[in-house]
C-alpha cells in the first residue's frame, strides 16, 4: 500500500477548475517528484494534501485512511510536514524559534524533539550558527533550509517540498538538491513539486507531469528524463 | 512642581489602563486584522462585575474597610468572567466568519458591541442606574512627595498593570502558546502547516485579551468609583481612546500597545492641566491624526509592504 494515495481529485480554487480528476501514488521512502508550468496545478495539489484547500471530489489516503476534510494541524500530526512555496519562514521569530514550531504537534518527550532538531541542524549546519538571528535576516538559500529543516523537526513520514529552489542561485540549488536526497535516504518519503524539471528528474524516483490542472505523463523518473515530450516541454531539450 | 507631580501620577496611572486594553485591541488585531470593537464593552463589564461580584460578598459596605486581599479576589473575578465571555464571544461571532470579508466581521464586532451595551441596559441585567464602586482599597495616602498625596488606588494600578504586562511579555515571549501566537500573527496559513491549531490559538488570544480588559475595568472603578450605565458614552471614548493608543502606539505591537496607552495618558492630563480641560479628548484624537499623517504604521510599529 502506498505512504499517499490520491484517487479521483477534483479541486476549485474559486470558480477556477484546478485540479481535474488526478490521480497519484507516494510509495514508501521514494522520493515523488510533480513537474510542470506555472499554473499547472502542482502547489494546489500539496495545498490539498496538507488540508488548506478542500477537494470537491475525491479522495486523499494516508496510510489507507482518509484525511480529506482534517484540519492542517491534524494532517501535521498524522505525519505530513508541508515546506510551503516562498517558505513561509517567520520573519519576527528567530531562526531557533521557527525551528521550535515545526515540533509544535509533537506529543513525545523533549529529548527525542532535541534529537530531531539536531539533525536537522547537522543537515544545514549554516543554520547553527544564526539560531539567535531573526529569520528574517537570513538570504534566500538560508530561509529554504530553514523551511526544509523547520519541516523535518515535526519528524514527518511524508514531506510535502513546494519549489526549493525558487529563486536561488544554481550552487545553492545543487545543496539542497543534494540534501533532499540526503533525507529520503534516512528513511523520509518526500513528494517534490518542481519548476526545475531536470533537477527534480535527477533525485525522484517516480514523476508526474502536470498540465492545466490534470497529470498528463506518469513513469519513472529515468524513464520521464529521456522521454521527448518531457525534454522538450520541461528540460529545454530538442 | 505640586501640580506637575500630581498631573504625571495621574496620568501615569490612566495611561497604563489604556495601556492595558489597548493591549486587546492590538492582540485581536495582531492575529485576525479585525477591530474587536466590543473589546470596550469588555472593559465596561470589567468593572460592572467588579462591582457585582464585590457587592453580592457583602463587600460595599462602607464601614467595613477594605484589604489588599478582598481587591486581589474580585479583581480575578473580574478577570475570569470576561475572559470565559470574550472565548464565547469569539467562538458565537467572530469564528463563523472566519472566510468572511473583513468588513463583515468589522459590523459583527460593532453587532456584538451594541448587543452587550443594550442587554446590559435591561432592568433584571445591569439595569440603567449608575452605581458606586465600593472603596475595596483602603482610601489612604500612602505617602506625599512634596505635598503631592500619592494614593494607594494608584499605586496599586500602576503595580497591576506591570505585573500583567510582564506575565504578557513572558507568555509571549518565553512559552509554546506565545510563540505559536506569534506565528499565527506572521501567518496564519504557515502557521497551520506547521501543526498550530490556528482557532485554539485565536481563543486563547481573546481571553487574554478579554481578562485584561476586565482588569482594566476593575482599576478604573477602583480610581473613579461612579459606575456609568453600561451604554454610556463614557465607556465608549475610554475604549476609543485606548483603541488610538493601540494605533498610535502601533497596531499588532504589544509594547506599542502600551507605550501608546501612557502617551495618551500623559497627553490628556497635561493638556487638561495645562492648557484646557474641555479640550483633553481633543489633545488624544489630535494625536492620532498626527501619528497617521507622519508615521501611519504607528510610533513602534514597523511598517507593512502590501502584497498585491
């Protein structure tokens, strides 16, 4: 059975017809990748999964169990962390307080949230040294770790990324990209919403095509990196 | 110097009643970007249940002297019945409309506002007589600096407001629910994401605010002991004046919330001592167009890019 099982997804944002009848599977400890265009309908469908949107039909299974309709804070504690588009990084808290919130649905005991804050933090080790600072005053590149290790203190089974790399330079890129795989192979399912195709491509296992709101292409990721159609339309290939 | 000293120790102690439910105001508005506007009717309550509670213990009694400890009880009375109501007044009112425009949210809190004025107006409720606040703190001097008599009343309305601000600061600041506060007021949405449960959130933000308000209410009867009939226009300026604190002070900022409220304090006093007393709701709204017009965001608050 798969960690997430989307089935039949019909979603409006207002009167706009975002997502049409998709259909998509998170095995466990893959990394699950969603490409396509602006618009497409890739954050609509993570927005739904974390409880944000509502779906008008459909189902989304966690583990086999529904969680259409559940609060976010409720899908958070069910094991799903959402690294949001923009990152969504508190600005008026510091960089340790935005990690302290990512932990704020856990129930367990202080030592095992200290544990997961460590890792996280052995992750981006950048991050360490501005534990005081204001989260505002980090770059770019620094809030995306931040956002991603925010995340990973709720110790999710599945971790929902929207755009890492929106707007970073191509070396910071390559880091997280590396470091995104660095936490699936620790044993975390991750489904990955990208405009940078190739990148995405690289480290899924699985990929998805999205297209005006319904998923035209789905296969491996090796197998979608060499297709033609994908090439030209994603990976600016001839 | 007598009527300097006297002027500022009033105006310190008024200030900090602003102050204090100004701190309403700004927390509402921290979170939902509304204005609670029955947070002043709040404040009414506040001292009518003071004078309530103080009166059904057989405490208005003016032969019996007061204590420090019958002030502290009904004060926490106070406290406690207006948290509880601005917690139902949340959950009845505001939380339905949680995806409504704001502007329908804005015309329930005045709803909710006339709502609580004209129940509370009802002969078998608060009734439309003005009544006395019992002295529940001995009326005593409790030293003269020169020949100005600084009153315990006053002492005691300084000395609260600073232990519920510094409990704010703490809560704030030092714990889980302050910090999540603080997320929910950046943003809601992320806040969601994180695992804050954003509703218990907003409740916890409107009995906070709502018991300090009470607070309020019970120093101020303690201070000027003539109860006005819950729908009198005394209630609402007090509430509007600290409404321009919390503005001028800078709205969704704590501690411009309360640097507004003894700004005004100040402002009023000192205007009403040295220049005019008709004038000393004059001075307060002069200022708030002057902070609009030279610094909108507020002396302390910092100011907001608009996402288009």
């Amino acid at each position: 059975m798969p960690l997430l099982e989307i089935s039949g997804l019909d979603v409006y944002y207002g009167a706009i017809h975002a997502l049409r009848s998709i259909d998509l599977a998170v095995e466990e400890r893959q990394i699950v990748t969603l490409i396509g265009g602006n618009g497409a309908g890739k954050s609509t469908t993570l927005r739904t999964v974390s409880g944000l949107l509502r779906p008008t039909r459909g189902s989304i299974k966690l583990d086999g169990k529904s969680i259409v309709g559940l609060p976010p804070h409720e899908i958070v504690r069910r094991g799903v962390a959402h690294a949001p588009e923009g990152r969504g990084i508190f600005a008026n808290l510091t960089v340790d307080e935005n990690l302290e919130i990512g932990a704020y649905s856990r129930r367990d005991d202080r030592a095992a949230i200290d544990r997961d804050r460590e890792r996280s933090l052995e992750l981006f080790p950048r991050l360490r040294e501005r534990l005081r600072q204001n989260a505002g005053t980090l770059s770019g590149g620094e809030q995306q770790m931040l956002a991603i290790a925010r995340a990973l203190v709720a110790r999710p089974r599945l971790l929902l990324l929207d755009e890492p790399s929106l707007g970073l330079a191509p070396q910071v890129v390559k880091t997280i990209f590396h470091i995104i795989r660095e936490i699936n192979q620790a044993g975390t399912t991750i489904l990955l919403v990208e405009q940078n195709a190739h990148m995405a491509l690289h480290v899924a296992h699985r990929g998805y095509v999205l297209e005006v709101g319904r998923i035209v292409k789905s296969d491996d990721a090796r197998n979608l990196a060499s297709s033609d159609d994908v090439r030209k339309a994603y990976l600016g290939g001839v | 110097m007598t009527k300097l000293l006297q002027t500022l120790v009033d105006g310190v102690s008024v200030g900090c009643l602003y102050g204090l439910i100004a701190l309403g105001y700004t927390m509402v508005y921290g979170i939902l970007k509304f204005i609670n506007f029955a947070h002043s009717d709040i404040f009414m309550l506040g001292a009518w249940v003071s004078f309530i509670v103080a009166r059904a213990l057989g405490w208005a009694n003016p032969d019996q002297p007061g204590s420090l400890g019958k002030a502290l009880f009904v004060l926490a009375a106070a406290m406690l019945f207006c948290g509880v109501l601005g917690f139902i007044i949340e959950r009845l009112a505001y939380r339905p409309l949680r995806r409504a425009p704001r502007l329908n949210v804005l015309i329930t809190a005045i709803g909710v506002s006339l709502f609580i004025q004209n129940t509370g107006q009802l002969p078998w409720l608060l009734g439309t007589q003005p009544q006395r606040m019992p002295a529940l703190l001995p009326d005593s001097t409790l030293l003269t600096v020169a020949e100005v008599q600084i009153r315990q009343v006053d002492v005691v309305v300084i000395i609260t407001v600073l232990v519920l601000m510094g409990a704010l600061e703490w809560l704030v600041h030092r714990t889980k629910v302050g910090r999540a506060m603080r997320a929910v007021s950046f943003d809601t949405r992320v806040a969601s994401l994180m695992g804050v449960p954003v509703d218990r959130v907003i409740s916890i933000t409107f009995v906070i605010g709502s018991s300090l308000a009470a607070a309020a209410g019970f120093l101020y009867a303690s201070k000027y002991p003539g109860l006005n009939q819950p729908a009198h226009a005394t209630w609402i300026l007090l509430g509007l004046k600290a409404f321009v604190a919390a503005v001028v002070g800078g709205i969704g900022d704590i501690r411009g919330a309360m640097f507004g409220g003894l700004l005004i304090g100040m402002i009023e006093f000192f205007g009403a001592a040295y220049l005019s007393p008709h004038l000393k709701d004059v001075y307060v709204f002069s200022l708030l167009i002057l902070v609009l017009l030279v610094r909108p965001a507020g002396l302390m608050g910092k100011p907001v890019l608009e996402k288009v």
